[in-house]
C-alpha cells in the first residue's frame, strides 16, 4: 500500500511527541502501550488514511523505543528506526533542544528520504534475547576487569593486614562475576541449541579460521541472522574495516583510511580473530607476512585480514556450507 503520510516521533523515557508532516499536526502521548495505540488512532483521525498508508520515523533509543517498535510491528504498520548520528547530520545545524521540535524534524527527515528508507524490519525473539544476554555479558566482563585492575593496584601499595575487608570484597564480586558470565554463556548457548537455523549459522561461523564463540554470537545478532545485509562488502563499513577515499580536488591526495563511525565491539572482536587467523591459518600467515615484507603498514594488513574474514564468514553461509582450506588440495 502507498504511503500518503509521513510521521515523525520523537521518543523520550515517558512520552511520545507525535508530528504529522503533510498535515502539519503535532501532539504528545505516553510511552506506553495505551499512549501508544491512542497515538496510532490520533494519526488515522488527523490524517483520514489507515494505518497502512502512514510512515513512522523515530530514532533507535534503546529500551525507551522498545515498545513503539513491538507495537508498530505487531500492527504491521511501516517504520523506520533511525541512527540518531544519521539523523542529526541529516538536518544540518541545529540550537537547543525541544522535543515538539525534534518530532517536527524526524517528520521533514522522513519526507525528504521517503524514496530511500525502507521499512524496519526487527530481530525474531530469539535474537533479541541472544542480543540483551550478550550485552549483559559485556557489561559484567567491563565490570570484572574494573575490579581485577583496582585490586591489583591496591594489593601493590596497601598493606594487606589494614585493608583486609577491602581486598576480600574485591575478590567475592570478582568470583561472583565470575559465576554470572558462565551462567549467562550457558543461557547463550541454549538459545543456539534451542534454534536448528542459529546453530547452523554458529557452526558455519566458527568453521572459519580464527572465529570464536564470542564473534560467532555477535555476527548473528549485529545482522539479525544475516538478513540485514545483502553483501560482506556492507557489513564491513557497519564494522568500520572498509577503506574509504580521503581526497578533495588537487590540493588533498590523502590515502584511503577506514571511518571511525563503526560498531566498536565487532571491530574489536575482528581484530582479535584477524591476530589469530595469522597465527594458526597458514593462508593468512603467508598474506600477512608477504605484504609486510612488500612494506605495507602492519596494521594496514591486519585490517585487510579483517575484510578476508568477514568476506570467509558471509561466503560459508551464502553457500550453506563449511569453510574448506583450499591451500591442502593445491598440488
């Protein structure tokens, strides 16, 4: 169905602020699910169309636009979930802030790009489940290190005698931490068992050389099973691997550089596979260690390793199946 009205919401801990760009017609609900289906009937009222012919805009703010999103799909009513970095230089230069007046901008920005966004499309409930276990995984192995750092620090200047309590505290949330990280990867690991399509994915990830569980788990949730991106070649600059040009006229001949908009934890997770895959994959070693020898910067190449790996994992599972090291059949 055709859409005839563009909406722009912006989403804040409580409320909703609602504009409906064409009809020039703003208002705020309560973020919740009663504010939410008294927004979606003020929209059919305001604009005289169904539900199927309007188009939703908000930015991606975590928990606080969780239930807009779940609504709007279980409605199957066209949204869009944006960046806000996207959003923001999208609109140019902009002072102060007002929620009324960033629904008004939300509702321009969908106007404007309405022949380039396409419809949300969210994660099944198993990865998002896989999605909200990682993200507590990460946090307590932050929250962990933080401790195992401030006690190494303090056992080296303190004496122990003085600091008893302090010492054995520090160690009880390190144990405990401990524990929850190998509950929570156990928690992980079923959800991959409980699901025939995630596990064959798990295992075609990790057949590649270099790939661990960690990355395997995350490459799964950042492409929602791999049906957020057609080619490896995107995911890449979703990582922030991909090169791209710096260069402007004749004055500025810069040399291809990656960007630092990228996804921070796959990248990190990358380049610890990439050290590995030169280490234990002999094909990769003799890449690595030829360009260092032709005078390419090491992590130059290290970065191009990356590239090879993410191309490797989105290569075995296009062609559902296993990576085969070639390098053993070669005469």
């Amino acid at each position: 169905m055709k859409t005839k009205e563009f909406i722009g919401i912006d989403v804040s801990k409580l409320f909703i602020d609602v504009r409906l760009h064409l009809r020039q017609s703003s208002s705020r609900f309560d973020n919740d699910p009663g504010g939410i289906a008294m927004m979606i009937q003020w929209c059919e009222r305001q604009s005289g169309l169904k539900k199927q012919e309007l188009f939703f805009v908000f930015e991606h703010t975590g928990l606080y636009s969780y239930e807009l999103s779940r609504e709007l799909s279980s409605l199957e009513i066209p949204y869009s979930m944006e960046a806000g970095l996207a959003v923001k230089r999208s609109l140019g230069i902009t002072r102060g802030k007002d929620d009324g007046i960033d629904a008004i901008k939300l509702a321009r920005y969908a106007y404007r790009l309405r022949d380039e966004l396409s419809p949300y499309r969210p994660a099944d409930k198993q990865i998002q489940r896989l999605q909200s276990l990682l993200t507590l995984r990460d946090r307590m192995v932050k929250q962990r290190s933080g401790y195992k750092a401030s006690l190494k620090e303090q056992k080296r200047v303190l004496e122990p005698k003085d600091y008893q309590f302090l010492f054995h505290t520090q160690k009880q949330l390190i144990s405990q931490l401990s524990e929850h990280i190998k509950e929570t990867e156990k928690q992980i690991r079923a959800i991959i068992n409980e699901s025939d399509s995630l596990k064959t994915l798990y295992k075609l990830i990790t057949s590649v050389k270099g790939v661990g569980a960690q990355t395997a788990y995350h490459f799964i949730v950042f492409t929602h099973g791999f049906t957020r991106f057609k080619t490896w070649r995107q995911f890449a600059a979703y990582c922030g691997t991909a090169p791209f040009p710096y260069q402007s006229g004749s004055s500025i001949r810069g040399k291809s550089k990656v960007s630092h908009l990228a996804n921070k934890k796959i990248k990190t997770l990358l380049d610890l596979c990439a050290k590995s895959a030169i280490q234990h994959d002999p094909q990769i070693k003799g890449y690595y260690q030829r360009k260092v020898k032709q005078g390419k910067q090491k992590m130059s190449v290290i970065n191009a390793v990356r590239n090879k790996i993410i191309a490797r994992i989105f290569a075995v599972v296009n062609r559902k199946s296993p990576f085969v090291e070639t390098y053993k059949f070669a005469a």
